[in-house]
DNA sequence: TTGAAAGCGCTAACAC
DNA sequence: GTGTTAGCGCTTTCAA
C-alpha cells in the first residue's frame, strides 16, 4: 500500500481557522490566500500554504457559496443516451468548463421532453450553479421557466425566457450545405436526405442546408425521409429507399443512420457508393474502417464547447461587457469511399463548384 | 412566449423565512416539511407547500450543505473520451444517482494518469460530494489519496485507500471467457487476443478471462497483440495479424479495436469470418450493421452502474449495516456474422461445450 | 406537534 | 498588508 496523505477519520476536518492559528495569521488573510487576492506578502502566502498543506486542509465549498453567493459551477442539461455526438459534446463541455476553474453538474433529460428540460434547469438551479448549458439535442417545446443566470444554448435557439441568452453552434447548416454540395459536385442530379426526428432543432438546421443546397442548384427536392438517429432507423430507411431506383445519393443526418442505410441498401442488392453515394453526418473516426469507409462531415465539438463556455464564463463573471459574437468553426468534409459520382456518369470527371 | 413560473430578476430570492412568515409558521417547520420528516401536521405542511409554491421558493443547496454536513450529492471521475462505453456508464450512473435522489458532479481525467485520478478525487472532495464513483477505464498505478466518504469503484479494483471501499464489476473476465469459448466451441484450435492498453484494468479482466479460457481447454495461448482502444490501433494490429496464416480466429478487447481490426485484415485478402473469425466487447449495436456483422459481446453498463450506486448511497445512509454482496450481471454473447467455424472445418457442425 | 436560539465554515465590508 | 465584525440560508439542538 502507498502511504497515504491527509487526516485520518477520526479527527474532524480542519477549518480555515485551525490554518489560520498554525500559520498565526487571521482568518481572512487565509481566505485571501486561498483566493488569491492581492495585498498578501509573499510571505504570509507561503506560510499559509504551508500550514493548509500540513494540516490537509480542504475549502468547503458549500460554505464559500453559501457566504459568498457565488458556486463556481455551471450545470449542463445532457440527453439521456449514449452517442458518439452526445458523449463529445459532453467531454468538451466537461473539459471548458475546468479549465475555466469551474465544477461541473450534470443532469440527464429523458429523450428530451420539455417537461424534462423544464426539471432539469429547476434541480441545477437549486443546486446553486452560476450558468446553465443546454447541449445540442434539443426538442422544440416551450419550456417555462424563468432562470435568473445565464444559459447556453449549444447547437440550437433558445427554448425558453432567461436573463442573459447565448447561442453557439455547431455549424450544422454549413455542414450539411457541405454534404449535400459534395454529392452535387459528384454529378448526382439530387441528393435525398435522412433526416433526424422532425423535433429536434439538430435536426431542422441539417434539413435547411440541404434544401439550400439543393435550391441554389435548382436541384429538384425529393421527399423527406425521416429516422431517429439509430442505426436501425436508418436501416429501415434505406428498404425505403433500395426500391427507388432513381435514388443515386443519400445525405444522412448522423453516422449511424448512414451505417444502417449503407447496410440495407447493400442487401437489396444496391452497391455503395457505384449505385448509391452515402454521406453521414458527425465524424466519428471508427467508420473509416468499415466497408465503405463512410463519407462524412466532422461536427466541431471540442470548439463549439470551448467556444461556448467562454462565452458563458463571460457572461457570469463579467454580465456588463460584450464579448464579440462568436465565429464559426470551420467546415470539415471528410471525403472516404461511400460517395462516388452516379452511375450515369461513372468514370467522367466530376463536375466542379463554381 | 410562453407564460413564464418564477420571479424576476429584480426582487430578491425568497428565503425559507419568507416562506414561513407567509405560512404563518416557523423556520423550523418550513425545514421539516421540506424535508419530509415527521411530526407535521397535515394542515400546516400544505400550508408551507403552498406558500412555497406562490413564492416560486427555491431551496439552496448550499446552506442546506454546510448547515447539515450532507450534500446528496455524488461525484463521479470519469475518463475524458468519448467511446460507447465510457458514455454508457456515464448515462447509466447519472440515471441511477438521479432516480436515488442525488445530485451529480462529474470530473474528467485526461487519459488515466494516477495524479489525473488523485487531483480529480481531490476536487470533488472539496465540493462536498457524500461519495465518489471511479468508473471503470482506471489505470494502474498507486494514488495517495486519503478520502473519508464511500467509494465505489466500477470494474475494477480498487486504487487507493478509502474509509468504505466498494467494487462492483460488469462482469468482463466472465464476458471476455465467454467470448473466447464461443470462438473455441466453433472449433478453434486457438485464439489471438487484440488487449487493450496494459495499464488498464479494463484489459486486464479480460485478457485473464481470455486465458483461462483457452487454459480450460488445453489450447495453445499466442503471444498477446495490444491496442489502445482505438480503430486505429485494431487496424494496425490487423495488419500485422494477417501475415501469421495461422491465426484463424481473433478475440478484440473492444468493438472500435475489432472494427478496425476487420478492416486490416480484408484488406490483406483474409476474408472474415471465413479465414478469420473476430469477435469484439462493448455491444454497441451499430456494428450489427456493418459487414460483416460484429460478433460480440455485450456490457451491462445499466445494470452495474445501478446496482454500484445503490450499493454506494447505501453506504452513505447506513454506514452500519451491510448489503449483500453484488450479483454479477448476466453474460450476452451477441452471435453476429463474423464469426464462423475455422476453415479446416468449414461446413462441419461446431463443436458444443461440455 | 411546534418554535427559539445557536451555529455550520466561509467571505464581505470596513477598519487598522 | 492585515484583522475585525457580521452575516449568507439552512438545520440542529432543546424546550415548550
């Protein structure tokens, strides 16, 4: 066993008096310390320190909240399941959010409900967080709650009333502009697309790139089809669709939707991507291994996070100023074997963008 | 816009005095009442909870903190990926500890290093978590960490030194000795194990399970091949892989490693599951759609994650008594395509297990 | 069944 | 630079 540091359980916790006395100084030269506020000596600092680590001091932040009104903590609204987007999201909000010296509360919402975000928001902010995160996967509904600290909505417009409101995207409309632009590019007449439930605001920025897409193309707008997320959905999709024998290129709203079409299209007798192009949507990095290595456009996760902690960190800290509006994160197309131009013009060049 | 609930930012926020006074109460009964404790009468606790109610009254978790030494509230550490599993768990944690009526903290470690685990532990220490959950993905490695609340680590051992030290498993060398027997039963006459990275726990568990297996039945134990999780790392193991004509069957420590691994392997000209059969771990279901279909087996991250939490607030409301022991979860083995009989006996029926 | 007073451990405001 | 005093909003005695 390792020797380990810190109090046994028998005596109580140290109090930021007890380092006050072992280090003869006051308590608020302590708290001052372990702030680091200004107008301390370099010397009164290090004792300090050294009498905190002697006696394994540990702040209470319960107390420092309740004296100071302030949590340092942000509370983030995530879905309650288990995908590649989800989890990013999550990670890279995790990861802003220590970073910028904050603790991180995290409360699942049933596969988004509006009830559900309504109750989310309400156990954070009993819970005394600064600022709320509402990720990305959210259903259209309006909510009513009033919250008096700042909200981030990531990746979709504000679904309810809050003091200070801040938006960062993901892109998605470019991404999706990109992904139907690229089978365009390829020579595919028009391109279908597999849409995410109609609810979802993640879905209906995808939707809107690929119509502009195709309008700015004057590409005909074949019917929506619509699944929710799953591989199997997407799987069923693509029976839909394998019977269409003017299908030549399918632009789907996630990766693994993508996977599933791919695999029932390839059962009905249809090859990816000589018969029919495939983009996903997302970019997780294990399906460029499968066969075909699938086409698809990278979400910018960690940046979106990043980008919109900041925001909400300044909208926390310093409620006065303005911070600039945020930029977009750039569009990444990962091109792999699922798109090829369509039978028609197999072999030509494709044509390309203006 | 919907109606909003609430006060507005200008008054201030009500206070359980405030609710009593409107009540016609004490302080003391709002707490009571708040608390669900006895020795209220009918009358008066619908009285506070309607007070309550009409000034839109917010409990503060801080005060309630300090005040009474318990914050219902459990801090987990993470591992700062994003993979299927690690999501998985994480869903499953925040449900159980919700539906268990505590709040959740998350901390992430960057990969698994033993100071990542000891300051992350640390942090939550600080805010006040009454347990801690180290999820699976741990690395090796001594933590000096000395903490007084409930530990729970979840699949693997535990790693440091803790008042109350709990362990629940998801079953991983019972899944890994499945896995492997189910190649054996094909006919077999070995199986190479993809590991992940040595370090982990996580790898561990099941290349002992792989081994005892292969042990079981007097079979020849090949040199261990390892991976970091990653497709990428299963595709380079796969490369090398399909150079040894001997290999005939391949178990993966994760579904991305054998994802990847597939992929390599066809590439050379080893079709799967005819020359080789793979099986992975996790169950991610999305490679039920890949070709071809991904034999594995599945983690019973809901169930461990929820009988783990039950066991940890147990521990944190009743420290006396004990709970029996953890059942282990039972084991899946989700037969898919790419597994088959080894050629020599292709066609032939596989052998059954004694 | 209910209430009054005394803190929980820290920080805010002001003095020195 | 540093110390003093007074709470933050709740729960805990203990008394009624």
């Amino acid at each position: 066993m390792t020797p380990v540091v810190g109090r046994g359980a028998g005596s109580p916790a140290p109090r930021s008096a007890d380092v006050a006395r072992v280090a003869g100084v006051s308590r608020k030269t302590v708290s001052r310390v372990l702030n680091n506020e200004p107008y301390v000596s370099d010397e009164v600092r290090r004792r300090v320190l050294e009498a905190a680590g002697e006696l394994g001091y540990r702040l209470n932040h319960a107390a420092r909240a309740l004296a100071s009104g302030r949590n340092r903590s942000i509370g983030v609204v995530a879905l309650g399941t288990a995908g590649y987007g989800t989890a990013s999201l999550l990670v890279g909000i995790e990861r802003a959010v220590r970073d910028a010296g904050y603790a991180l509360r995290v409360v699942n919402t049933a596969d988004g409900d509006p009830e559900g975000i309504a109750g989310a928001v309400m156990s954070l902010l009993e819970q005394g967080v600064d600022g709320v995160v509402v990720s990305e996967p959210i259903v259209e509904g309006e909510v009513s709650v009033r919250v008096d600290v700042p909200v981030l909505f990531l990746g979709a417009p504000p679904a309810f009333a809050s003091a200070r409101t801040l938006t960062v995207g993901v892109g998605a409309y470019a991404l999706a502009r990109a992904a139907t632009d690229h089978l365009l590019d390829l020579g595919h007449t028009t391109v279908h697309h597999l849409a995410g439930p109609r609810q979802w605001y993640a879905s209906k920025d995808r939707i809107e790139g690929w119509r502009a897409a195709l309008a700015a193309r004057g590409a005909h707008e074949p019917p929506l089809v619509e699944g929710d997320w799953s591989p199997a959905s997407g799987y069923a999709a693509g029976r839909e669709l394998a019977s269409d024998s003017s299908v030549t290129a399918v632009f789907a709203a996630g990766d693994e939707m993508a996977i599933g079409l791919i695999h029932a299209l390839r059962e009905a007798g249809r090859r990816v991507p000589e018969d029919i192009s495939v983009v996903g949507f997302d970019g997780n990095p294990v399906f460029a291994y499968v066969t075909p290595p699938l086409t698809t456009v990278r979400q910018p996760f960690d940046a979106a996070a990043q980008q919109g902690i900041r925001l909400l960190v300044h909208a926390i800290e310093e409620p006065e100023t303005d911070l600039p509006p945020a930029s977009e994160p750039p569009v990444e197309l990962v091109v792999r074997g699922s798109t090829a131009p369509p039978p028609s013009r197999q072999g030509q060049t494709a044509r390309p963008t203006t």
